[in-house]
C-alpha cells in the first residue's frame, strides 16, 4: 500500500472518531441541559407552594420587584 493511501485512510479514521467524539459531547451536553431545567423547574415549584406565588410572579418579582 502506498503512504498516500496509508494517510489517507488515517485522515479518513482521524475524522470518523473526530465525528463520533463530537456526537457524544453532545449528547452528554443535552442530557445535562434536561436534567438541569428539571431541577430548575422543581425549585420553581417547591418555591411556589412555600411562597404562595406563581412562577410568572417569581419572575416578575426578580426583574421588577414587584409581587
């Protein structure tokens, strides 16, 4: 075999694992995303039944000051 041949098909494996190891980040990186928006809205809530108020009053609460 040639080495234009041999380094070719090395780039060609070197871009594979590049691709797969790209897709696993990113679904890593979702998975972790989902379960910190679940615990975000967990909190709200939490927060709204100790509180009394709703989520969207939580949260103009926090921009505004306002209740």
């Amino acid at each position: 075999m040639s080495s234009s041949a041999t380094q070719s098909r090395d780039a060609w494996y070197q871009e594979a694992a590049k691709a797969q190891i790209q897709s696993e980040r990113m679904v890593r990186a979702e998975l972790l995303n989902g379960r910190v928006a679940m615990v975000g809205f967990l909190i709200g809530l939490l927060t709204e039944l100790l509180t009394g108020h709703g989520i969207a009053s939580q949260i103009s609460f926090g921009l505004f000051g306002q209740g």
